[in-house]
C-alpha cells in the first residue's frame, strides 16, 4: 500500500480528515524548505504538498506568485525540489510528500527522467497544474508504473465527462477547487462544496481533499465535516512572508497546530 493510501486507511480508521499543507520548494530559501517539511509533519500534516516554483503560475494569486517569484531568484529548480524530498525521507519515511506545479519544468526533464527521479527521491504524488487528462495519459502511466499517485485538479465547472476522464486516471486523491479563481481568494461557499462533493463521489471513488480559500480554523473545520482532506496554502505561504528573519518555521508550525486541533473538534 502506498504512502498516501496508508494514510488515508489510518486516518479514516481513527474518524479523522487529512491536513494537507501547501508550501513552495526554496522559499524564503533553499535552507529552510527541509526543516520546514519536518515542522509541518511534526505539527500535524497528514500530507505535503511542496510547490515546484515556475515563472508563470497561471492558478496560483498573488502570495503564491511572490513565493515562486522569491524561490526562483533563490535559484530553485526542479532538481533542487527533488533533493529536498530526498534529505526528508533520510528521516522521514512516513509522510507523504506531493510535488505541485507546472508542465514546463517536467517537459524539459523528460518524462521518464522525471518519473524515474522522483520515484528515487521518495516522492508519493504529482499533481500538474496545466496537464488536462487528455495530455496526461503517458506521464500517468510513467508515474503509476513507479508507484507515485497522479493527483488532478477538479474545478466547480468541470463537467461530468471531464471528471469521468479524471477518475480513471486520478490515484492518492483528487484536489477540489472550491473557488472559481486563483488561490488565496475568498468568500467560500460551503453549501456550494457541500452539493459538489456529493456529486462527485458518485464518480470518484478515491478520496477528495478541498482547497483553494480555506485560511483559518473555522473553515478548515467546516470543509472537513464534507470532504476527506483540507488543503490549505495561501495562509501559510503569506504568514511565512510576513515573518521576521528566522522565524517563519516557528510561526507556520504554530498555525497548523492551530488547524489541526480545530479540524480535529469536528
């Protein structure tokens, strides 16, 4: 069983919903990004999601902009983002770790040299932002056949035979967008998630994390009430800029143990 499946087996068994934190590779430098994925574990992450920075993130708002803005200058690349995941797993062999982003980078790696190295780094899922299902058949295939799960995008407009496409190919579990617009914005809808996710466990049969909004306890805890994980990113990304010199692991640790405790009321 993979990493990810274990976890959500265990988490399910104990009545509990995943907490997926969003970070990007390289910010705010190359020697934080490792400590930080160990203070995330360690806080209550059930799950990483670690952003793969790129010059043009198309669905990413302006915080998550600034971030990759910040890793790229940082000189962060892909393979730098592989070897973080590698030095995580020298003691870390539990948590899951999911790279986020962007076609470009993985095109000019190759699709096999990528599949091949991400599986040697430990790393669990991939989730590309700009790959449609249909564009997505041999990576798919490539990263199944390593035992790393393709994660998609599911937005409120996707319509049924889009999910359907999804479905067959999604493995770990799928990312529903609550919002229709970049990450980071606001006015979340729960009622609205609500009837989505009903919908879509009709045809997805993995389980089904939600972000895109979701900034503090409270909402946390009411999208945890409807799906199987909270995928938060935004938040944590601005309090990570906003933090003095030294003190950005401190305070996202401090956040997500907050999350944590209140998703865990539910």
């Amino acid at each position: 069983m993979s990493r990810i499946a274990a976890t959500f087996a265990a988490l399910q068994q104990h009545h509990r919903k995943a907490l997926i934190p969003f970070v990007t590779a390289g910010d705010p430098d190359l020697a934080t990004t490792v400590p930080l994925m160990h203070a995330l574990a360690a806080a209550g992450a059930d799950v990483i999601e670690l952003g793969v920075p790129f010059s043009d993130p198309m669905a990413d708002g302006p915080t998550i902009q600034r971030s990759s803005e910040r890793a790229l200058r940082n000189g962060t690349t892909l393979r730098h983002v592989l070897g973080f995941v590698a030095e995580f797993r020298k003691t870390n062999d539990r948590t899951p770790v999911v790279l986020m982003g962007y076609a470009n980078p993985i095109e000019a790696m190759g699709y096999e040299a990528f599949a091949a190295a991400a599986n040697a780094a430990g790393i669990d899922g991939v989730l590309v932002v700009d790959y449609p299902p249909e564009e997505s058949v041999k990576l798919c295939t490539l990263l199944d056949r390593s035992g790393i799960a393709p994660i998609f995008l599911i937005a409120p407009t996707s319509v049924d035979s889009r999910i359907e496409q999804i479905a067959l190919l999604a493995r770990g579990y799928v990312y529903y967008v609550s919002l229709r617009g970049v990450t980071g914005a606001a006015n979340l809808n729960v009622d609205e998630i609500r009837r989505k996710i009903a919908s879509l466990r009709t045809r997805v049969k993995i389980p089904i994390g939600v972000g895109f909004g979701i900034r503090d306890g409270k909402t946390a805890r009411a999208v945890s009430e409807i799906a199987d994980a909270v995928v938060i990113g935004s938040r944590l990304v601005e309090e990570m800029e906003k933090s003095a010199p030294g003190k950005a692991v401190e305070n996202v640790s401090v956040l997500i143990r907050e999350i944590r405790a209140a998703i865990d009321r539910g």
